[in-house]
C-alpha cells in the first residue's frame, strides 16, 4: 500500500497562522526559539495518526471545574459555562477530539507548586478539566472565571484572565495548544502573550465572546469559544480536482 | 478547477480567483504558549494535586503489551545550555510491529496491539530536569512511496517560551543500517544534523532488563535539534 492514503492527509501548515518562535517582547521565547528553519516533511502514516481516546478514560466531572475539586464547598468566584465547537479547517466537526483546559482561580493563583504568587488558592478549586467533543465536535464545560494576575516579563505585566487549552484531532500535526480570552477584558490590548498573535484577525479568534442565549438564568453566564484545526483533505474533494484536472487535459 | 482555490487564502483584489468563494479554508487557531503551568492541566499529579481518577502519563505499556521493552530519556537544553525543568512532551509510535493503533493505519500484515495505545506524556523533573518515558521499541512503518521508515517515535515539545509546539522524531542508534536508508533522516541536507534525531542506546539497563535510550533535545544553539513542519 501507498501510505498514507490521499484521504488522511491534512493541508499544509499555514505558518502565518502562528506566532513567530523568536519573539523577545516575550522574554522566556528569546533562548527557547530554534534558530534554524524547520525541516518540512510530506506525511506519512506517523503524521495522519493520533491516539484515539475513549469516554471511558474520563471521569464523570471531568469537564465540571465547579465541582471536580470541591472539598468542603463551592469555590469562590464568577460561575461560567464555556463551551463552542472544534472544527478543522474546511469546516468538518473534530468528532471525539480530547479538549484539555487548565487554568488559575478568581484570585489569579495556580494550584501548582511552582507558583508562588500572593493571590490566595482556593481549597475547593483544581482548576483543570478534559472532555471528548461529541459528533458534531462540541464541548462543553463549567468553571469559575479565572482572575488576571501579574507576571515576570516586565515589572508590570498582567495577564489578562485566560484559560488554556489543549487540542487533539484525528492526526498528530492537528495537535495544538492555545490560550482562551474573555470579551472585553481591557489587559488584552497590552498582553505581551497574546500580542505575539501574527494578526488582528488571529487575535480575536483567541477572544471568547459571551454568550447570552447560553446563560443559565440566575446560576451561570456562557462563553462562547470555537476551535479550528488543521484540515484534513476529503478524498471527495480529492477525486473532484483530480477528474477536474484530466478534464482540462483532455 | 478548484484544486488551487485553498492557497487563493489571503489574497485579495487582483490577485484573488474570480468569482471563487465557494470553497472556504479558514485559518487554524493561533497557537499560544502552554506557559509554566502546563502541568495543571495535562500532568496534575506533576503540578502537586490529585484529581482525575485516570491520569495520561509516560509508561506505555502494562504486563500484556508485546514488544521489547525500552525506557527514553533526555534532558532538553536552552540556547545557552541550560537544562530546562518545564517541559512537557509527549510521544506517538507505532507498536512493536510497525503498526498505528488508529484507522488510518492500513498496513495489511500487520495487528494493533490492544495493551497498547502508543502515546504518552512526560514532564521534565523539577530538580534534574530528566524526563522519561517506557515504551516499546516501534518496529518499522510503511512511508511514503513504499520505501520503510526506519523505526522511530514522534515527539512533540510545549513549554513556557515555545509559541509553537515543535515536533521532532526519535530514532534509534543501533538501526544504523535502517536509519542510513530512511527517506526523512535522508531528507537533511547537512548530514552533521541528523545524529540530533538519534537516541543513543546506553550501557546500562533498567532492572526489569529493559535497555535505556538517551535522547537529549537542544531547542536552539549548537547542536540545535532537527524539527519538523509536518
């Protein structure tokens, strides 16, 4: 066989798409940027594959922040439902795609050893979730509305309030990792983070907008935030060009 | 017709195809760092909390996976060689047989094996800054035009100060023979790059008996790891 087949392919990477690597008004990329240009491969079967991923492996508050950390209560802060679609790049729904969020509290604090900032932990707060996007690449998931909170980068840096995100589709170059915004937060404008974004356009597609008709009336407000990944070429659409193609020949 | 139509993305005015708006390729997602506190997220127990009730992590096999088992280790080093201690990789591979477990692997001859999945992830330590991981040796993969891949792992590489995941493969120091021949490694012109692909088979072995790789990964500077656009 002739590995992989058209129909598993994904279209190349738009890098413009991306930040840069070297991008020094964010510090920490200056000495963890490769210098030399990638090496671009055509894929194969190690490329178009992924680990596919089962309910099973996950647990019933996986994707309910609220709750998947309570101990003695509730933890404290703005309760929000966030929830869009992850679809690759000609449209098509990322079925059973594993979305991966993480994030700090209301305080701007991070449940992690490492951090050591003055905001205070919340005990009844993790501040991670993961869910599998359903047939029509949906997902959905509740959580307090993380704070913004200050960073080493300059001396008065703040990052917006974000959440992370960690995506994976149906291939292995589909994997993606990116940060989630809330809608008129005015710490977005003077993000040294979000500023390496290549494009206004790349920007506010990183900008969760609420979502009113979503709100659980006197409970929670809604955060709209759709994904795209890489696209995955359609042997459809492969064959059509391809009979399209001869037909000019001809 | 149509074929060009997906690289018209971004041009506008004359440059644009005529009347051509039916097919839209829209942009992926702007990647964005995975900062410092990757660990929350994707390695709770590593960030110093209990969760989840099933955490994805570095051993890839249990009793019943076939295959000669292996450990790969490494450090990943910044531009001015420092060890960097916030690291998290994960790796993909094929089993022991040279086979994807995923539905786009058709490779005739060839079984998944249903003790493993084939992926993992790794935090670097907070203290020596070593990850690893334990996994079986992947036999070889159809690639493309038929030729054989040499046996290899893919691994991607996300930490504070990447703003693009980097993608690199690991290959194995005792398939000389194999890797000499292999279409990718073949693919970098300047041939002094190749060995940073190479995990070096050690002397030391695990208790269990399983043989030690070192891979080391340098993100910038001399000896620069090879990455991949894919």
């Amino acid at each position: 066989m002739r590995a992989p087949q058209a129909d598993a392919e994904f279209l190349m990477r738009d890098t413009t798409s991306h930040p840069a690597a070297y991008t020094p008004q964010y510090k920490t990329s200056v000495l963890r940027s490769p210098r030399l240009a990638p090496i671009s491969l055509q894929q194969s079967l190690s490329e178009v594959t992924a680990p596919v991923f089962d309910a099973a492996e996950l647990g019933p508050l996986d994707n309910d922040l609220i709750l998947n950390y309570a101990k003695d209560g509730m933890p404290i802060g703005e309760r929000i439902i966030v929830h869009g679609y992850v679809h690759d790049q000609l449209g098509r729904p990322l079925k059973n795609a594993l979305v991966e969020v993480w994030q700090c509290n209301a305080s701007g604090r991070y449940r992690h050893k490492k951090d050591t900032y003055i905001g205070t932990l919340d005990p009844n707060f993790g501040g991670c979730g993961r869910m599998l996007t359903d047939e029509n690449g949906y997902y959905a998931y509740r959580t307090i509305k993380p704070g913004p909170y200050p960073w080493r980068n300059r001396v008065n840096d703040w990052r917006p309030a974000h959440i992370h995100y960690a995506l994976s589709g149906d291939g292995w170059v589909q994997r993606l990792v990116t940060q989630m915004y809330f809608e008129g937060d005015p710490l977005i404008r003077s993000c040294p983070i979000l500023g390496v974004a290549p494009s206004e356009e790349q920007i506010r597609g990183l900008i969760a907008l609420q979502d009113t008709g979503a709100f659980v009336q006197l409970d929670s407000r809604a955060y709209r935030f759709d994904v795209v990944l890489r696209g995955q070429r359609a042997t459809l659409f492969e064959n059509h060009v391809q009979q399209a193609a001869e037909g000019e020949r001809r | 017709m149509s074929g060009w139509r997906e690289h018209r993305l971004g041009l506008e005015g004359p440059l644009a195809a005529p009347g051509g708006s039916e097919l839209v390729v829209r942009r992926e997602t702007a990647s964005q760092t995975a900062g410092p506190y990757v660990h929350i997220g994707l390695a709770p127990d590593a960030a110093g909390f209990d969760i989840f009730e099933n955490n994805f992590g570095n051993v890839l096999v249990t009793d019943q996976t076939k295959g000669e088992r292996i450990r790969i280790e490494g450090r990943v080093f910044d531009g001015i060689g420092t060890v960097l201690k916030d690291v998290l990789i994960e790796i993909w591979q094929a089993n022991a047989e040279g086979k994807y477990a995923h539905p786009a692997d058709r490779q005739p001859g060839k079984a998944v094996d249903p003790h493993f999945r084939g992926w993992g992830r790794a935090c670097t330590d907070f203290e020596s800054g070593v990850y690893t991981f334990d996994t079986v040796k992947p036999g070889p993969v159809e690639g493309r035009n038929g030729r054989t891949m040499a046996p290899h792992v893919n691994a991607w590489i996300v930490a504070r100060g990447i703003n693009l995941g980097l993608n690199t493969r690991i290959y194995f120091s005792d398939e000389a023979e194999a890797n000499a021949k292999d279409a990718v490694l073949n693919l970098i012109e300047w041939e002094q790059r190749r060995k940073t692909l190479v995990a070096e088979r050690l002397e030391r072995k695990l208790d269990s008996g399983a043989a030690v790789y070192r891979f080391d990964i340098r993100l910038q500077g001399e000896g620069e790891t090879v990455f991949f656009d894919v």
